[in-house]
C-alpha cells in the first residue's frame, strides 16, 4: 500500500470536509422585522437597505464601485460564480429560482411536471442555500404574465415551504408583472407562505402608491424591476413603431420615480432594484440598459449613482437635448422618401465639458413579437454612409427600400460615457 498517497487523500479529504463545513455554517440570516414604522429588513441583525439593480450579464464590479450593495437576477444558470463573484464585491445576490411560466407551455394541472420541477427547485435550494451572498429566494419571473390557471400559485407555495424547510435565514418572494387587481386574490389564498410579494413596474411605478392604498396592501414589497417606461406603455406612430425616450429622459424618469414614489413607500417598499444594470436588445438595443452595447454608462447610471451614495459620480455622461430628422422629432411620424437626401441633427452637452464623438446608424423597425422580456434577435444595421460620419449633424440618403426604420446616434466623451436617441420613420416609394 502506499501510505504517502493514502495520507495526502486524507489530508485532502479532510479539507474538503473542513470547506464544505465552513461554508454550511457561512449562510447570513436575513430576516423582515414589524415596527411601528413599517417593515424593515434585517441582515445578520442590522439594518439592511437595498441599493440593487437587476443584473444578468452586466458587471458587478462596476454596480459596486457606483454604490450598489445587491442585485437581483432571473435564472440559476452560473449561480455559484454570481454569488462569488457578489461576494467579493460586498454584493448580495436576490437569486431567482426558474419556474416555468404557463405561457411557455408549462402545464400546471399536470402533478407530475410540478412534481419535478419541486424537485428540481429542491435542488438548486440546496446548492446554494448556505452562501454568504444571498440575500433572498425569488421563486419564478412574471408567472402571471398571460396565465390563466391559477395553480401556479399553488406550485409557487409549495417551493416557498420547501425553502422554509430547508432554509431558515432567507426570505422567499415571487415577482408580478406589473401591478393589476386579478392576481392578488390568488397570490392571498395560493401563495400565503411567501414572506413578502415583489412587483414590476416601468410606466406603472406612477400608480403604485394609489395601488397598494387602494387595495389596503399590508404586506411587505419590494419592486424588482423599475426604470424605463416600457415600449407597450409609449406613444406610438401611425405605422406602428413606440418612441423610445432619449437616454436623458430615462434618466429623468429614474430619478422622479425614486423621489415621488419609493422614497415616500419606506416602510413598505423594503426594497428596490433599478433595471437593468447591462444592456439588452428589447425592441431596440438601448430601450432597457443602462449601459449600451460596447458597455459605456448613460445617464442612468449617474443618477443610481447619486441615488445610492447622495452624490453625482465625478465625471459624468452626455446629456441629450434633442434630436430631429428633417426637422421633426420622433413624435411626428416622418415620413422619406426612397434615396432621396435628409439632415438629421442632435444636440448634446458634456457636464464636464469633454469632447464628444459621434456614431451615427439606420437600422430596420424591430418585427420582434416577443413578450415578457424574451430574448429577442438584434437587428443588424442598414448599410449607409451616415455611419462614417462623426459630426452632430449628418445628411443622408433615404433607404432604397420602403418600410419603417430608425434612426439612431451615439455621443460618446472619451470616458466611458454616452448619450442616445433614435427616431423612428417610415421610408416610402417615390
């Protein structure tokens, strides 16, 4: 036999077993205490506000160094890499279990597929229930998102007690999309094992407080997803295209919504997290993100910024005044004609004076019927000599083809900032 090798097996077992007992004992308790101010939540005993956004893909490191202390995602794909990686930023992590949604084909009449996927659950609760970074289970995204069989939430309550069970230092949650009447009946009589309910909320978060007054709410809420106002919630033209607000009116809009609404909710709203720290293709590449897609920050980020450490970051984006094409702004259905030749112009500022470069792109209207937030194909840009041009004005050549387009520009400072707006516009025959 060789003792040597059975030595270091043992030593390495041993530290192993030394690891994995450490970290069954790592789990900090989070917990939601009644006061005669409201609720508050508690972490390892303390006081813990949430400064949190909603974070996929994006980076921790940079959410952390602009005052973010938690976040909250939607899958448990890559978990243990998300919560070490939170970890070691002093980040906490609001992980979402992935109940499937009715509206994918989940059937939630049928025992066994909810059978299996509660074990499923019981699974990934079990992996990382004990980590330091978590803050709290969110079981299932939007489940109410064009259901009809309200057994979901039964399925929801029997996670929330399997959880309970196995964990006791963590909360359990499930998100609503947006904030109608028809679910709460069945979250009161289905769910009532959940510590608290979470909403989302983009153009609604204006009707919250009359929301939750209205309906005598006495639970405890957090609002998972709150930003920019939602293309289903926007004006549209007459062809059909919603107008996406320029980067500085989605900054304005974060900042009233956390002034007029949550600020004045505390006590109830126990916790919030901005959406979305990254970038996404949702209708255009920059409706939702607050950064765009080479990972520069918009003014979004500079008021999470302000919003979580009470001051303005110290260089700080582009601010866009406005945008017309043919001297018309998104809001007056413009319309081309094929190849023949426009101007566009776009007036934008630096708050610290920085230089800025500009990029400037035509790309066809999204045709994407997704909904919900599902994952959407980007579109590809429309080839045009508009994209040489690095000037706050442009003149270009209609596409040659009808149909409806956007147009976008980009203002970038030389400092990992930029500013963007796009108008829509419809290109027809000659």
């Amino acid at each position: 036999m060789n003792w040597r090798c059975l030595f270091l097996s043992l030593v390495i077992c041993s530290f192993h077993l030394a690891a994995l007992a450490a970290q069954d004992t790592s789990a900090v308790k989070v917990e939601i205490v009644e006061s005669g101010s409201g609720f508050q939540l508690l972490r390892d005993g303390t006081p813990y506000e949430i400064r949190g956004a909603g974070l996929e893909y994006g980076d921790i490191s940079s959410l952390a160094l602009h005052g973010g202390n938690a976040i909250r995602n939607w899958t448990t794909d890559d978990a243990l890499q998300v919560l070490d990686t939170a970890h070691a930023h002093g980040v906490t992590v609001a992980l979402c279990l992935p109940m499937q949604p009715e509206r994918h084909g989940f059937d939630y009449s049928d025992p066994e597929a909810v059978a299996e996927q509660l074990s499923l659950m019981r699974e990934e609760v079990l992996k990382y229930k004990d980590h330091p970074a978590l803050l709290a289970w969110i079981i299932g995204n939007e489940l109410n998102f064009d259901y009809s069989n309200s057994a979901v939430y039964d399925a929801v309550n029997d996670v929330s007690k399997m959880i309970h069970e196995l964990d006791p230092n963590h909360p359990t949650t499930t998100t609503v999309a947006g904030i109608g009447e028809d679910v709460l009946s069945d979250l009161e009589s289905r769910a009532s094992d959940l510590d608290f309910l979470s909403f989302q909320v983009y153009g609604e978060v204006f009707n919250l407080q009359n929301f939750l007054r209205y309906n005598e709410f006495e639970r405890p809420v957090w609002i998972t997803e709150w930003g920019a106002i939602g293309h289903w919630e926007m004006e549209s033209t007459d062809w059909g295209a919603p107008i996406e607000m320029t980067s500085t009116e989605k900054a304005n809009v974060y900042q009233r919504a956390f002034d007029e609404v949550l600020t004045p909710l505390e006590g109830k709203v126990i916790g919030t997290f901005a959406f979305l720290w990254g970038q996404k293709q949702e209708r255009t590449p920059t409706w939702f993100g607050m950064f765009t897609e080479l990972g520069e920050e918009t003014e979004t980020v500079d008021v999470m910024h302000r919003i979580w450490t009470g001051q303005w970051p110290t260089n700080r984006s582009p601010i866009l005044e406005t945008l017309l094409l043919d001297g018309k702004s998104a809001r007056q259905n413009i319309e081309l004609v094929v190849s023949e030749s426009y101007q566009a112009e776009v007036d934008m500022l630096d708050p610290d004076g920085d230089d800025i470069d500009y990029r400037w792109e035509i790309k066809t209207e999204s045709t994407s019927q997704q909904v919900g937030g599902d994952r959407e194909t980007p579109i590809v840009n429309v080839q045009s000599d508009v994209s040489t041009i690095n000037s706050s004005s442009v003149e270009f050549a209609a596409p040659d083809s009808p149909g409806a387009y956007r147009l976008f520009v980009y203002g970038f400072d030389g400092n990992n900032h930029a500013a963007h707006a796009n108008i829509p516009f419809l290109v027809t025959g000659k």
